[in-house]
C-alpha cells in the first residue's frame, strides 16, 4: 500500500475513535444539562401557578411553616427541652 495512504488511512482511524469519544462525554453532559433544564422548567411551571392563584400561594406557606415545625419539633426531641 501507498506509504501516503496508510499514513491517511491511519489518521482517519484515530479521528474516528477521538470523535466517538467526544460523542460519549458530550452524550453525559447533555443528560446532566436536560435534567437541570428539566428542574428549571417545573420551578417555573409551579412560580407561574404560585403566582396566578393566592390560595395556593397561602396553601404552600403554611405547608413550609408545618414542615419546619416538625423538623424543629423532631430536633428537640420527645421532652421538647434540648
């Protein structure tokens, strides 16, 4: 074979195999960026509807004040004294 050719034929192999690796890492990193996007969205989803009704808005207020009463409750413990 040409010395030309296998020189050719041996460097498309290699970017061959570089491209496929760069399709790996950039096939992980768009599912770590489809996921955040995927959070973003529901966040805005739920600002949009928090926003267009207030029973909802007093709603989820209450249910983060009750949460963090209980943390704090479950934290003192059953004698509620620390």
């Amino acid at each position: 074979m040409n010395p030309q050719l296998l020189n050719l034929a041996q460097r498309r192999a290699r970017l061959v195999a570089e491209i496929g690796q760069q399709r790996a890492e950039l096939g992980g990193r768009l599912a770590t960026a489809r996921q955040s996007l995927a959070y973003a969205g529901i966040g805005l989803l739920a600002t949009q509807l928090l926003a267009r009704r207030p029973w909802l808005r007093v709603l989820a207020l209450a249910g983060l004040v009750i949460a963090a009463g209980s943390r704090l409750a479950a934290h003192r413990g059953p004698s509620g004294r620390r």
